[in-house]
C-alpha cells in the first residue's frame, strides 16, 4: 500500500522524529489515529445501537477527558471485536517526498482568524505505507464517510471565506475519486479531533460537552498553510 500526501503532513509542532541513522520518520501511531478516528465516525452514523449507546455514555456519565475515546472505542468493539485490529509499523519511513520547513497557522474557522503562527517541519510526498488490516472494504466506506464529512463542516463554518472557493470546493470534488481519504497527523488543535463531530446534531451531546469540557465537538482550530494554501494533512490510501 502507499500514503500519498495530498496536503502536506505535520507530526508536531516540532521536527519530525528521527532515528538512531538520524533519518526522519512518521510514527505508526500518526496511521492508526487517523484510522481509529474513521472508523468511530463510520460506525456511529452506521450503527443505531451504537450511537444510542455512546450517546447514553456522553450524557450519563461525568466525562474524563482522557478516557472518551478509549470508552468509544470499547463500545465498538464489542459488537465489532476486529474492527480496530490492524496493524502498522511503529517507524514509516519518509523517503519519496520533500521534507521541508514553512510557516503554519492555527486558524479558527468560525472566526475567521489566525489564532497562532509558528514554523514547522511538514512532508509532502508518497509513502511505502506498511499496513496490515483485513476491514479494507469498511476503511474504503469509513474513510470517505468521515473525511468527506469533515471537508464539508469546515466549508460550512467558512461560510463566504474564499478557501471555501480555491480549496474546499476543489477537495470535496476530488477526493470522492480517491480510494481511501485519510486525514492524518497534526492537523487541528480542538480536544477529541474529529472523533465526536457525528454528536454536533445532537443539542444535548453538544450542549453537555461545551458545558462540562469547554469543548466543541467541531474541530474548530485547524492548521492552515499559508504557502501551500492548504489546511493540513489530507491524504489517500493507495491499494
């Protein structure tokens, strides 16, 4: 399987990792967060007992932020036991591709404005993607599912916003070709990613976690690349 970067990739705020030869690389964990955070959208919006059973937990439970996901994930896999097993090489190596430092922005798509700006190293390119994960049909479903979902509610919060034109619009359009849309890495700076945006219909999901967490369920803050003209981490899963 190969990763191509569609928009260029952040691990941190920071250089990437590199290792004992001192050659960069994405830790696996980068893949299995992006695949995680898929297959919980998916299985949500696909799963009527599922979704009644996480929103049971959002609401009646005084929430630990730490422990949301690893509870969401729980909840899934008990009546999908394989679905979150898959494997991925701990260190992927960054060989066919630019690595290369610009300027990042965390930009709030409400308000249309620059919250932050710091210098970042990012990767542009294709990678050798060592996977092993037998669900590839449902990675297919959930992959577009949720990536389409999120390039959608970030069009929406951006309103007239002229990236809604230049690169949304295009994206969308776009990645409803490609064979598996990933988002992965550093790519917003909200609390639980994108992992409860399926909740955001709900009022009194939404509600309960503003007013309990001071969180949005929307990643609201995403990184934005002024160079490139991109928000970050968009990428498609080659077979």
């Amino acid at each position: 399987m190969e990763l191509l970067t569609w928009t260029p990739v952040l691990f941190a705020k920071k250089e990437f990792p590199r290792d004992k030869n001192g050659k960069p690389f994405l830790p696996g964990n980068v893949i299995k967060e992006g695949i995680t955070s898929a297959f919980i959208y998916y299985y949500i919006k696909k799963d009527k007992e599922i979704e009644n059973r996480i929103k049971a937990y959002l609401l009646k439970e005084e929430l630990e932020p730490k422990e949301v996901i690893n509870r969401i994930k729980t909840i899934i896999s008990e009546k999908y036991p394989d679905i979150f097993n898959f494997q991925v090489a701990e260190k992927i190596e960054l060989l066919e591709g630019e690595i290369y430092t610009t300027t990042a922005e965390v930009f709030h798509l409400k308000r249309w404005e620059e919250i932050e700006s710091f210098k970042v190293e990012v990767f542009k390119g294709k990678i050798l993607l060592p996977l092993k994960i037998k669900a590839i049909e449902k990675l297919k479903a959930a992959g577009h599912s949720f990536c389409e979902a999120l390039a959608r509610m970030e069009m929406k919060m951006l309103g007239e916003h002229p990236l809604v034109e230049t690169f949304y619009q295009p994206l969308l359009n776009s990645m409803k070709k490609w064979e598996i849309p990933l988002r992965i890495g550093m790519w917003t700076e909200t609390r639980f990613r994108g992992n409860l945006l399926f909740f955001w219909r709900i009022k009194e999901v939404r509600n309960k976690l503003f007013e309990e967490l001071k969180t949005d369920i929307r990643p609201t803050k995403i990184i934005y690349l002024p160079r490139e003209k991109a928000t970050a981490g968009w990428c498609e899963i080659k077979i």
